[in-house]
C-alpha cells in the first residue's frame, strides 16, 4: 500500500478554482457562475481568462441557480459557486425544482462546508448539507478530503452528466493525494489495509483517520483506512468488501450525525451485514465562531475522537 506523506497545506476551495481555471481550457462548454464570492470561491482566474463565460450573479443566489439550469438547456455545462450555506439551505427549492427534478446538469460547487470556515459562527457554518443534497433524486454527492482530490473532483464531474453537489472548505489542511491517482465518482479509495476495524472517513477527516491509524498501530491496533469521496453514489462493494473481514466500523465526518456519510454506511450495513458501527460527527449541535483547530477539537472531529471511537466499535465485536 502506499504510504502518504503531507506534500504541502492547501486549501480545498483553491483546488477547485485551480481545477476550473484547466477546464475553462479544456472544455469550451464550461461556464461559471457566482454569487459575490469571486474571491473566496477562487473562481478569479476563470474569470479573467474566460470573462464571457463567467457571469456575477451578486447575492442572489436563488436566482443563480435558476440561471444555471437554463443555461444547460442551452448546451453549456454551468458551475455555480458560493459558500455551502448558500448553495444548499437557502436555495433548496430551486435546486429541488428547477436543478434535480428537472435533470439539469449543473455543478453545485460550495465552499466554506463544515466548521472549519471558523470565526464566522454558525450563520455562515453549515453541518446539514450532505443530508439535503443526498435525499434529492439523482443528485450525486462529493465531498473531497485535500487539494489535489478537489482539483481532480472538479474536472471529472464536468464529464459527468447530471446534477452533481461539490463540497469543500475554506482553511489549509494538508494535501496528501498524489497527483496520479485516478479520481472515480462513486469508487472510495483504500488509504491503508488493516485487519481490525474499518475507519470510511470523507472531507478533511480523512487525514485525521490515517493519523488516527497511526495512533491505532501503537497500541496494537490494525486499521483499515478508506477514504470516501464519493457519499452518493456510495461505494457499497468496498465497504462491504472491508466490514466483512474487520467485522466493525467508526465513520469520520465534519457534518452532521443525521443525515451524513455514517447514515448511509449504517443503512447499507443494516441492510447488508450488521456490525458495531460508531461515528465521529458533530451530534445534534449548530456550530460558533472559533479557529479551525479550535472548533475541530470542541467539536471532536480529530484524530484523538477517532481513536476513542475505535475502542468502542472494537469492544462491542
């Protein structure tokens, strides 16, 4: 397996904007759209290289959405871009309406997901978007875990055709994947074998879950790391492949306990092969304003909280 080693912090939403700036290049078809967030989305080279396919919307992001879809209809493949609260609770009836049920292919791009947008609170934090975005029909969902995932994530859905939710985040966290992996929607990536439980984590929890192995390794013991980009369609075959031979899982997520990638892993396992499960994600809490790091250890999204979910999902094996 490979080892993976910090290439340098980065911040996910600079993946994307990176990754759009190559497509604006590569894919004539590619327009992009934003609301007031320019700089915060990382959208600006586009938009300077490509100004007649990018289009400011201001705050108005009911309005973008709209906008989007009919521009699909007229053959282009639109990226609307704007913080994760905005792209997903305050525009859920366009989306629902005038995106999903209408089988528009547009890319919801979002940023600032999560906690870690930090000092902003929990107006601008949202923790309840995978669960929005997942139960709309034919709406795919990913959610990618450094830079590099992010930039290749926001080349490969370009391709895709059909409604696709993007989420990433605002701080720099470190950037581990290699630049030669393949990028599949709906195909999770084994991190690390291990023989004793499974940890699936997504988003900026996947570095904590190998951090979390290493701990593991110490004292004895041997975690299975899988990394979900993908939370719909989920990846059921590598689960199911990996819970089947360490007989427990601890899911890792900066998101809400209802209704995030551990709800989809428990009904797959409850369907499939019951086995103890445990989560790390925030529980039935709003976020506040605090630093990343901060936030990250109040809340128990690290490391340290998936070690101690470990022991509890291996005790009761």
């Amino acid at each position: 397996m490979h080892t993976y080693q910090i290439i340098d912090y980065r911040d996910t939403r600079s993946g994307f904007g990176a990754g759009l700036q190559e497509l604006g290049h590569s894919n004539p078809q590619v327009v992009a759209l934003v609301a007031d967030l320019t700089g915060s989305l990382k959208m600006d080279a586009f938009a300077a290289e490509f100004p007649e396919r990018f289009f400011q919307m201001g705050i108005a992001e009911a309005n973008m959405m709209g906008v989007a879809a009919g521009l699909d209809t007229a053959g282009f493949i639109p990226y609307t871009g704007t913080f994760a609260n905005f792209s997903t609770g305050r525009v859920y009836d366009q989306i629902r309406q005038s995106i999903a049920y209408s089988e528009k292919n547009v890319k919801i791009c979002a940023s600032h997901a999560g906690i870690t947008l930090g000092e902003d609170g929990a107006t601008h934090q949202i923790l309840e978007d995978i669960g929005l975005m997942k139960m709309l029909p034919g709406m795919t969902v990913i959610n990618t875990c450094d830079f590099n995932q992010t930039k290749m994530a926001t080349k490969a859905i370009a391709g895709y055709n059909g409604p696709v939710y993007l989420r990433f985040g605002r701080p720099k966290v470190p950037n581990f994947i290699p630049t030669d992996m393949d990028f599949v929607i709906g195909k999770g990536i084994l991190l690390k074998e291990g023989r004793d439980v499974t940890i699936v984590a997504t988003g900026h929890l996947v570095w904590e879950a190998l951090e979390a192995a290493k701990i593991l390794q110490t004292i004895g013991i041997d975690a299975e790391v899988i990394n979900i980009h993908t939370i719909k369609p989920l990846d059921n075959e590598l689960l199911l492949q990996s819970v089947h031979k360490t007989k427990c899982v601890v899911t890792a997520e900066e998101h809400q306990k209802n209704g995030g990638l551990g709800d989809s892993v428990a009904q797959l396992l409850a369907l499939k092969f019951p086995a103890p499960m445990e989560y790390v994600a925030v529980n039935n809490q709003f976020g506040q304003s605090g630093t990343p790091e901060e936030l990250m250890e109040y809340y128990q999204l690290n490391a340290p909280a998936i070690v101690e979910a470990v022991k509890k999902a291996k005790a009761r094996k």
